[in-house]
C-alpha cells in the first residue's frame, strides 16, 4: 500500500502525520494489517535500533483506592480480590529492584495504589528506597504514585528519580466511562509538571475497554502532544468485580495494530508492552517488535505472576535483538554484569495486572 510506505517515509524524515491519517491507519483491516506492520517495523528500527530495554514493577502499596476506574481490581468501589498492604517496607522494594535487574531489566517502577501520594512517611520511604537502588546503580528508577504536587516531585528529584510514570488511561472523550471521581485535566496536569521539572515521562493507557479506534488515535496524539518518553501499551486484563470484568479480549492483529499505529504517531518514544500481552496476544506475543514496540515490561505485575522473566529474555535474544541498558543509568556502585542472579522475586497473589 503505497500511501502507507509514503507516510513512514515522512515519519523517517522528521515529519508527522495527522490526526486523520492516524485514523486512516488505524481502520486498516484484513490483509493491509501487515503491510502496515512491516512498515511499522522500519520507523521502529531507524529510530530504535535492534535495542529492547525490559522493565520491572513491584506493587508497593495495593489495594483501598478511592477512584473508581473500571478496570481497576485495587479500587475499593470493587469488590475482587486483590490483595490490600500498606506500603512496603524498603528492604522489600529493594529485593524486588535487585531481582528485575538479575534478569536484565533497565528500568523498575515503584508502584503505589491511590489517587495520589502526598509529603510525609511514606514518601520519605519511598525516597529512601529511590536512594538506595540509585546507590547501588545496577538499573534507573521509576515512580508511578499517581496526582502529585510539585513539591513531591521535587523530593522525589532531590532523592535521585528521573522518571515519573503516570497513565492517561484512555482518551479524554471516553475518560467518563472509566473513571468519574478525577478530572482527566489532573492526570494530564501532573504529566506538564513532571515533564516541566525535566524528569522523563512514561505515560500511556489500556485497550480493549469499549474505546473506539479514533479514540485510541486521540490518546496517542495527546500524548505526542505533552512529548512523553515512554509510552506503556496495556491490554485489558478483565477482573472478576470490576465493570469491565465480562469485555471480550482484542485480537492479536487487532493488539498489533495500535502498537503499529503509535509507533506512526511517536516515532522516537519508547513504545513499551507491558500487561495484558499474555492473554490478548497469545502465540503471537514475539510480533510486537515486528509491529513496532522497542520496551516490554516483566512480570511479576501489580498484583499477577505474568510469564517468567527468563522466557521473555530468551524471546528477546531469539529475535536477534539485544537487551539494552538504560539510556539515563543512575550513578552508583558496581556495573549491572557483576548483579548475581537472585532468586526470582514472588508478588502477592491476586488477579490484576493492568499497569
């Protein structure tokens, strides 16, 4: 499809498409889907490379969330069963990092459930926990605390974090059927803060929750607007409990398809894979490099095992394509080749894992 080569061709060049050739390529149906995946996969590797950077989570806070996003098993307008803690103490969160490092992550999120993280104990404790896995410098942290003031980010900065992750979640035109206890304007604010105090943003959203294809093309010209740098692509993972526990799985083409299409949108972003590829990918999970994506997130997830570190790796280095580290490594003691191989590192049982 000659209209296709002549967009990637422009991409190549430094130039954009539009909102309404977003959406031309995001209707692509039948056979068309991998001439766009195969043009997809050239934009990836002029800009990426042959690099594929692997990221680690640990649920250091679960449960008792007063949003009420549907999807979400730790919000306590659901009744599922997931696992409810307060945060974990630091030792935790540090067992957690060493372990994504052992099996070659470069980045690790520190996760915590609710709206929003404020100033006091348990900031302080994650700064600590910051601290420390900088210190150590085997891979780069993150932090996914929800709407936070700038004061917090500022001391999560003064600890030594460079990246601040927080989902859209979907496009501001569908927000209302997911979440109506914030104003998508909070979500997007906190982006402008981080971004605007010079962290690295990761920022993305789930598919599969009843958005329409010029909504999943919304969301990602939102996100090349507020110029994230990382962008997390989740899958639906439906919960027991939840509103949306009873929606279909996307097909795999269909999965493939968006990554293609963000990849068209933010060329020189991190397009990264995490939850839900399992279950909506199936035997075709390996396609995602091929569709566009340069980063997968390991399991363990917030609250669900995921496949086992090492077979994501092997798929990784079985596609001829090479772990990478991170692109901003924290200053700290010894380089990652020296990390033994822990003990692969179990989260709490439970039953959702969309990031």
């Amino acid at each position: 499809m000659n209209w296709i080569d002549s967009l990637a061709r422009r991409v190549m060049d430094g130039g954009e498409v539009s909102g309404s050739e977003a959406r031309a390529l995001m209707e692509i149906q039948g056979s068309s889907v991998y001439d766009l995946l195969t043009v997809a996969n050239k934009i990836a590797r002029k800009f990426k490379g042959f690099q594929v950077e692997l990221c680690g989570i640990v649920n250091a806070k679960s449960g008792r969330c007063p949003e009420d996003c549907a999807f979400c098993a730790q919000s306590m307008h659901h009744r599922t069963d997931a696992p409810v803690y307060g945060l974990r103490q630091t030792d935790h969160i540090l067992a957690a990092s060493r372990n994504a490092a052992a099996f070659g992550a470069a980045r690790f999120g520190i996760v915590a459930a609710g709206t929003g993280l404020d100033e006091g104990r348990e900031l302080d404790r994650i700064c600590e926990a910051v601290r420390q896995i900088v210190h150590e410098g085997y891979l780069s942290p993150c932090a996914s605390l929800g709407i936070v003031s700038e004061s917090v980010l500022n001391q999560l900065w003064k600890a030594g974090l460079r990246r601040y992750h927080h989902n859209l979640e979907t496009a501001r035109s569908f927000f209302g059927n997911i979440c109506t206890t914030h104003a998508y304007e909070e979500d997007v604010r906190t982006v402008r803060v981080a971004k605007k105090l010079g962290f690295s943003v990761c920022c993305g959203g789930i598919f599969g929750m009843g958005e329409s294809e010029a909504q999943r093309v919304e969301l990602a010209l939102t996100l090349r607007d507020l110029a994230v740098d990382s962008v997390p692509i989740n899958f639906l993972v439906p919960v027991p409990g939840t509103p949306l526990e009873f929606m279909p799985p996307l097909s795999p083409l269909e999965c493939l398809k968006i990554i293609a299409v963000y990849r068209f949108v933010l060329p020189r972003a991190t397009i990264r894979v995490c939850a839900g590829r399992e279950r909506n990918l199936g035997d075709l999970a390996s396609w995602i490099f091929f569709a566009g994506a340069n980063a997968m997130m390991m399991g363990p997830y917030l609250t669900t095992a995921g496949r086992r570190p090492d077979m994501d790796v092997k798929m990784v280095r079985d596609l001829g394509f090479h772990v990478e580290r991170c692109d901003d490594p924290p200053i700290g003691q010894g380089p990652a080749d020296a990390l033994p191989h822990f003990q692969t590192f179990q989260q709490a049982p439970g039953t959702q894992e969309n990031n």
